[in-house]
C-alpha cells in the first residue's frame, strides 16, 4: 500500500501582490496567503474576525510570520476548473437557475447584516483603504494623475486630457461636459469632509472572484465598517465592468483556474463605433455600446432591486441614489486603474462612462443596466 503523502502543495497563484497556494497537510485542504504587506495582514487577521460573526467564511486555522512577510491557512473551500466562485456562476451564456438562487441568498444575506449594523460613522472610523486612501494626499489619484497629461484616445482623439474640458461632449447623441481636473479636485475635497457617513458590517470588496459558491466570503483586508454606497458602487461597477472585462484584459494571470472567463470577455467588452473630433463645433463625439452578458445583467438587476432599493428606502428614503453613489464609483473608475495605461479605446470609453456618472443627468439604473434588459422596476 502506497502511504499517503503528508504534504501536497498545489499551484501559486498571485492576486494583485498576495500569492495564494492551495495545500493537502495531513489530509487537510488548506490555502495559503502569503502577503507581504504587515498591515495588510492585521488588517486581514482583524477584518477576517469581524466578518465571522455575520457572514459565512473559512475558517483562519493559523496565521504567523515568515521571511519578508506573513502567512495565512485558510480552511479550503470545494473548488476546481471554472467552479467555486461567484465568476463562474456568470460564465455562462444565460443565467441560470444556479445564479438566480445564489442572487438571492447573496441579497439576502447583505440586506440582513446591513440593516443591523447599519450606523453613521465618522469616516475616520470606517474601511478607507478603497476610497478615503485613494482620494488622499499621496494616494492612488496623485501616484496616476498629478502633473500627468496624456492624450484622450491615441490614433483616435489626439487631443491631451487637460484639454477636455476646452471641448463638448457628445456621448451617444447626449450632450456632457467633461473638466479633466474637476472630478480630480472634487474626489479630493469629497473625500477630505468629516461628514459621517452611513456604513455597515461588510467584506468591502465583493468582487466576482471573492463571493464563493456555495455562498461564502474570502479576502479580508477590508471588512470591517464600510461605507454603504461605495459597497454597492463596487459591486455594481465591478460586476459590470471590471469583472467581465477591464480584470480579465490586464490582469490575466488572476483567472487561470477560472479559464472560461476568457471567452466570455466579448460579451462584457463595450464596442466603439464612433471617435471623432468636429473642429468647426469644439465637439468631440463619442458613441460606445455597452455590453454585459445577460448573466451579469441578471446579477446587477437582481443586486438592484433586492438589496440597493430596500436599503435606500429605509437609510435614505426620498434621497437621490445618484449623488450618493457617484463619488464612489468616479473613484472606481479612475483609482483602479490608471487610465493612461490603458488600450486607447478602453481608455475613451471609460472617459465618457466618468462624463456620464458626473452628470447632473446620471441615472443609476440606466448607467448599471443596458437599454436592452433594462433594470425592471422595484
């Protein structure tokens, strides 16, 4: 009889600048983090306590230090090839029944745990690594824009950033108006305010690839009291932008045991259709198609109406979403990634996604939902 080997290590994988590694000890499936950062790893051993006492999460089974940085064993949930996340729920080409239950149990458990620990915080109390530490002096905003200048959309609009605001817009027939530096100083100022803020008990960055299936949360370096509207700001921009399309473009490596992904980019890329710069009216237009698989349609409108809406009803009834969400997801749009890095047509597309949130038009259910399976009323 052949003795079972007492350690079996799987493959590394790096998230952003963690590697994760799944390992069989002693018949145990474990994963290992490995995080290089010390206050990340506080942050993920406290947050990761706090989120247990209301969500579903593996177990920390051990946490310690290790050369140039710490090292943490999580409990291994079920897994393989395309299976065990949230992402492969909507790798598909139609939603499906699966998807639908685990919307509602995800929206159920959300609006539960929310309206209980629901509270307005002072910000400095509250999760601020995603948009507070962005938006500050030094943060993600100045390390990608301050005293950059780039063009619009090489080869296609080539006209510098700074001069955006010198131009109309015309976005999809509609007319904007864009001040490149303007949504930069109020993201500043919006962030810099000491006004409380209504924040809850949440996991902070529920992305397609940290909701497991069966329900469960991993990556935990910002649960903890957070900020309500940039929760669902994230969720919703992520699910309908970064997940499906931006992540996957330039972040390849993260989906290598979630391969399908790929071929289902097309269904969530935006297609350009017109660029062009009409010199004789100082208007640039610009028409774009969104597009989101009907999966995540499905998973967008389902995250709207069961738990956006209740929420809002009850914390601000007769509040206008709009205002409350568009800080956040400016933020999202600019502070994930730099936008000068980015293919010229990801980048104007994303130019006239931030021109339409900044709108004093900007309608949520319209900018999260495409015109062709609109958002269903609440």
């Amino acid at each position: 009889m052949t003795a079972r080997p007492r350690l079996r290590v799987g493959p590394v994988r790096r998230f952003t600048r963690n590697l994760l590694c799944p390992v069989d000890f002693l018949g145990r499936p474990l994963l290992l983090k490995y995080t290089r950062d010390p206050a990340e790893a506080r942050a993920e051993i406290h947050g990761h306590a706090r989120l247990a006492r209301h969500y579903r999460v593996p177990a920390l089974h051990a946490h310690l230090r290790v050369p140039g940085g710490h090292l943490l064993a999580y409990e291994r949930l079920p897994s393989g090839t395309d299976q065990g996340l949230l992402l492969d729920l909507l790798n598909a080409d139609e939603p499906s029944n699966a998807l639908h239950t685990y919307l509602d149990q995800l929206t159920t458990a959300y609006r539960e745990v929310i309206l209980a620990t629901a509270q307005p915080t002072d910000p400095s109390h509250v999760v601020r690594k995603l948009y507070w530490d962005r938006a500050a002096p030094g943060g993600r905003l100045d390390a990608y824009y301050a005293g950059a200048d780039f063009l619009i959309a090489d080869g296609l609009i080539d006209l510098p950033v700074s001069r955006l605001g010198t131009y109309n817009l015309n976005i999809n027939g509609r007319r904007h108006h864009l001040d490149w530096a303007a949504p930069l100083r109020w993201l500043r100022a919006h962030f810099a305010t000491r006004e409380p803020v209504w924040a809850a008990l949440t996991q902070g960055d529920p992305t397609d690839v940290n909701l497991a299936h069966p329900l469960a949360w991993f990556d935990y370096d910002t649960a903890g009291m957070n900020s309500i509207p940039g929760e669902f700001a994230n969720f919703l921009w992520y699910a309908s932008a970064l997940g499906g399309w931006l992540v996957p473009t330039y972040n390849p490596a993260a989906f290598a045991d979630h391969p399908a992904t790929f071929a289902h980019v097309p269904a969530n890329r935006p297609e350009l259709r017109r660029a062009d710069v009409d010199d004789t009216t100082d208007t640039l237009h610009i028409d774009y198609t969104p597009r989101h698989s009907a999966p995540r349609r499905a998973a967008v409108t389902a995250y709207w109406n069961q738990l956006v809406r209740p929420v809002a009803d009850l914390l601000w009834p007769g509040s206008d979403l709009a205002n409350l969400l568009r800080p956040y997801l400016a933020l999202r749009i600019l502070g994930v990634y730099n936008l000068a890095d980015l293919a010229p047509e990801e980048r104007l597309v994303l130019l006239a996604r931030l021109a339409e949130a900044m709108s004093p038009a900007f309608d949520p259910t319209a900018y999260f939902c495409p015109l062709e399976s609109p958002c269903p009323a609440p």
